[in-house]
C-alpha cells in the first residue's frame, strides 16, 4: 500500500483541498470599536493569510503532476509538496499567534477603523489548516518514498534481465562449443577411414 503512487496522489490530492477549503472558512471573528458602534468583522483565511491559499493550489498542482512523471521527478514534486506543508503551517502559526494583526487588512477595509482594537476570536477553521499542511508533510515524504522504491523495483529488474541474458548466452556459447567438438571428433574418426555416422 504505501509503495503504491495512486493512494499517495490520492492523499496528497485531499490534503490539498482541505487545505484550500480551510482557508476560504472564517478564520477570526473580529469585533472593533467605531466612532458609533462596535462592528464585527468575519476574517476569511484567505485574508489573514493569502499564502495558505496559495500554497493549497500549488500541492494540489504537484499532486495532478505527479501522475504524470517519471520517477525522479516524483521526487521533486514529493518534496515540493513537504515544503507546501512546512509554508503552510508557518502562515497558519503567524495568525493564531497574532489574530489582530491578521485581521487589520480585511477590518480596515470594511470599517475604516484600524487599530482601534477590540476582540479577536479564532474559529476552528485554522487548526483544520493546519492539520491539512501536516498531512501535507507526509504525502510528500510518501511520494518521495514511493519513487524511491519505483527505482529500486526497476533496479531490480534490469539486474535479473542481464542475468537472464548471460545466461542465455552462456548457454548458447556452451551449444556452439559442443557442437564443435563434434566436427572434430568426426573429421577424426574420417582420417582413420572409420564412418563417423555410425554410433560407437
């Protein structure tokens, strides 16, 4: 199971779009202070952090490729799908460490007031984003293990062709050399004025 490239891609495929979806949910609930009313605000995830946006369509981007390539560059795209995860897990860090901040752009754009503080709530939705990069991390790490092993298969492969193939022509030169040995003991058997057709 785990050497086979369909389930990796398949992982890595859900990961991504958890990924994705996670960052279009609310992220922070935002409620600010205005001149006549305090205002809440609902900070998407692509708000407060683009990157994890960005960086969903990019694993899902490496997951389709990856169908499609060889063996080493499985590898490449195993490994870019990781550092997506590692990208990803920094920026959703970056928000629950600091909900305010995170959430001036999309406050400020809807209110007019930055700064002015207030209370920031974080949903639930982050903490999925973050558990969709982590998986990320392993699906790449999968992909990678998974062409690693594809090389080895075919290493193996090749190795018992050329044996089989030696084989053969041990074989072959073993029939040639027997066969020659024959013309011989015949020519032999001729020059002594015996018939080499007939059995001993």
């Amino acid at each position: 199971m785990l050497r086979r490239t369909a389930p990796a891609v398949l992982a890595t495929l859900v990961c991504a779009i958890g990924l994705f979806a996670a960052s279009a949910a609310t992220w922070i609930h935002a409620t600010v202070e205005t001149t006549l009313q305090p205002i809440t605000v609902d900070v998407a995830g692509s708000d407060a952090a683009p990157a994890v946006t960005a960086l969903g369509l990019v694993a899902g981007a490496a997951a389709v490729a990856s169908t499609l390539a060889g063996r080493v560059l499985r590898t490449i795209v195993g490994a870019v799908v990781s550092l997506a995860g590692v990208g990803a897990i920094f920026a959703v860090l970056s928000v629950t460490a600091d909900p305010e901040n995170a959430s001036r752009g999309a406050v400020g754009t809807q209110t007019g007031a930055v700064g002015t503080g207030g209370e920031f709530v974080l949903t639930v939705s982050p903490w999925l984003a973050l558990a969709a990069a982590v998986g990320l991390i392993l699906c790449g790490l999968w992909l990678v293990l998974v062409a690693r092993n594809a090389r080895k298969k075919s290493g193996q492969r090749y190795d018992r062709e050329a044996l089989a193939g030696n084989k053969a022509a041990s074989a072959d030169e073993k029939t040639v050399t027997t066969e020659h040995s024959d013309d011989i003991d015949a020519w032999d058997a001729f020059t002594r004025g015996e018939d080499p057709t007939r059995g001993p």
